[in-house]
C-alpha cells in the first residue's frame, strides 16, 4: 500500500530510499559492534547472542537491497515527468 503510493509520485520514493538505507547501515553498525559492547546484565549467552546478530545483519541486508530497488526505480519513473 505504501509502495504504491510511493509508484505514484518518484520524487517521495528518493527520501524513502535514502532513509531505508541509512536504517539499514545503523544496524549493520550495531550488528558489527554487538560482541563489543556486550553488558553482563543483558548477556543472553552465546547462541541468542549468535541469532540476534544476524538477525541485525539481516534485516541491514533487506532495507539496504529494498533502498537501492526504491531509488534505482525512480530515477527513470522521475526522468519521465521531467
């Protein structure tokens, strides 16, 4: 619903874009840093701390690839009204 909303107007799909990918670089800094910055009183042991780094670098993943598709499919969408 959202997205194709974003289809209708090109030049809204471009800060959506920008901001879906600085999301997803946030969390790719915060998966990288998870084993450095580690606080006993969270410490959830090796295997959960496994799974909710990837979990970061996924989700890091799928906003970062969903930004490049935004931004690469409104360039044209914008070069057509222009």
């Amino acid at each position: 619903m959202i997205l194709g909303k974003l289809a209708i107007s090109p030049a809204k799909s471009v800060p959506v874009a920008m901001a879906l990918l600085v999301t997803g670089l946030m969390l790719l800094t915060l998966g990288i840093a998870w084993p450095r910055f580690g606080f006993p009183a969270v410490y959830l042991g090796t295997e959960w701390s496994d799974f909710l780094r990837g979990v970061l670098y996924g989700l890091s993943i799928v906003l970062e690839i969903s930004a490049v598709i935004l931004a690469v499919s409104a360039v044209p969408a914008k070069a057509r009204k222009l």
